[in-house]
C-alpha cells in the first residue's frame, strides 16, 4: 500500500506526462490518489493545464523539414567562418 503513494516531485511529473497522455493505468491512478490530499500539486496541475490550453491556442508557425535543413546548413556554415 505504501508505494501506492507518491512524493510532490514524482507527482510534478507525472502531472506533465498526462498532457502528452504517457500514463500507464496504475501511474493514472497514483497521479489521482496524490492529487486528493495534496493542494500544492492539485493547483499545479491545474495551472499546467490552464497553461498548455493557452499554449494550443496559439498561433504557431510551421516551417517544412526543407526548411529546417536549410536553416542548419546556413548556421553550419556560419560557425565555419
């Protein structure tokens, strides 16, 4: 029973890993359990939310991956000189 519970660090990450939905079930449930009696981490994962729905909103710029190659050719060369 005790390792069914978890520490406020194991909980910060798995709190990031369930946006990304890397949990496993039995990471799922420790996440929860922690949750109900732990407010620090409760309101840290609802600012992370909170955050991360922001962040999808945002307007993002996507560039191709010719792109990119030429963009890391440029710097390659720059650094060269």
């Amino acid at each position: 029973m005790g390792r069914f519970f978890i520490n406020c660090d194991e909980a910060s990450i798995l709190s990031t890993r369930k946006q990304y939905g890397d949990l496993n079930s039995k990471e799922t449930f420790r996440h929860k359990l922690h949750q109900r009696h732990c407010i620090r981490c409760k309101s840290f994962h609802k600012k992370n939310e909170f955050f991360q729905r922001k962040l999808k909103r945002l307007k993002w710029v996507a560039m191709s991956d010719s792109q990119k190659n030429i963009i890391k050719k440029r710097i390659a060369e720059f650094l060269k000189k």
